[in-house]
C-alpha cells in the first residue's frame, strides 16, 4: 500500500506570488521615497551655496566701502563679480540718514541671470564719515 502524501503548511517553505509582489511594492514605494529625499537634499544643498556666496559678495562690498577711507556718494552703483566659478551680479544704494555723518549701504546681490527683486543675499551696512 502506497502512503499518501497530506499537504502541510510546515512542509513548504517557499513564499506564494502574492507575498513577492506584496514585498516588491513595499521596498518599491521605500526606493521612491529615499530617491525623492536625495533629490530634495542636492536642491538644497545647492540653494544654501549660492546664498552663503551671496552674503560672502555682499559683506565683501560693505568692507571695500569702508576700506576706502572717504564718505560714500549717494546713489546707486551695480557690478559683476566672479566667485567660485560662477559670474554674479551686484548693487548698491547709497542713502542718507538722520544723522550726517552716517551713510546706509543696502547691497543686494544675484546670480547672474537672477533678478534684483528676488536676491539671493541682502546686506545693510553702515559707513561713517572719515575724520
């Protein structure tokens, strides 16, 4: 007499089709997310470059100004720079204040294709009248 074999869930050890798919959308909808978070993260990483460069031209003009050792005329000026490889934009508003001996610098400054009504940095400064 033959012995019958009787299917048993201890007996297989493989996993069903739907258990693969199941676990393959898992780790797929895991992959996408962690794709989405790197590219978030070079964007960012980008955007904080060129604003800490900004702030750098920015504070550098604000220096030159008060190197120059004489009062500042009001009005606007606007240049080119290049820093870290890229060509940047900036501009300066000389400007009055209450007090005489004081003139206010607001320096903006953009990448090249960039636009002043959006900058990347903006800098007030102070610059006193040389004695």
């Amino acid at each position: 007499m033959m012995k019958q074999q009787i299917y048993s869930p201890t007996t297989n050890r493989g996993f069903t089709l739907m258990e693969v798919l199941v676990a393959l959308a898992v780790v797929a909808i895991g992959l996408g997310a962690l794709i989405k978070i790197s590219g978030q993260y070079a964007s960012n990483a980008a955007y904080l470059q060129h604003k800490t460069l900004a702030q750098w031209i920015a504070e550098n003009k604000a220096t030159e100004y008060s190197l120059k050792g004489k009062f500042p005329a009001i009005g606007r000026k606007e240049g080119d720079i290049t820093m870290a490889s890229q060509e940047w934009r900036w501009r300066v508003k000389v400007s009055k204040t209450e007090d005489k001996r004081l003139r206010r610098l607001d320096i903006d400054v953009i990448l090249e294709e960039g636009d002043f009504k959006a900058p990347l940095a903006s800098l007030v400064a102070f610059i006193g009248q040389p004695k």
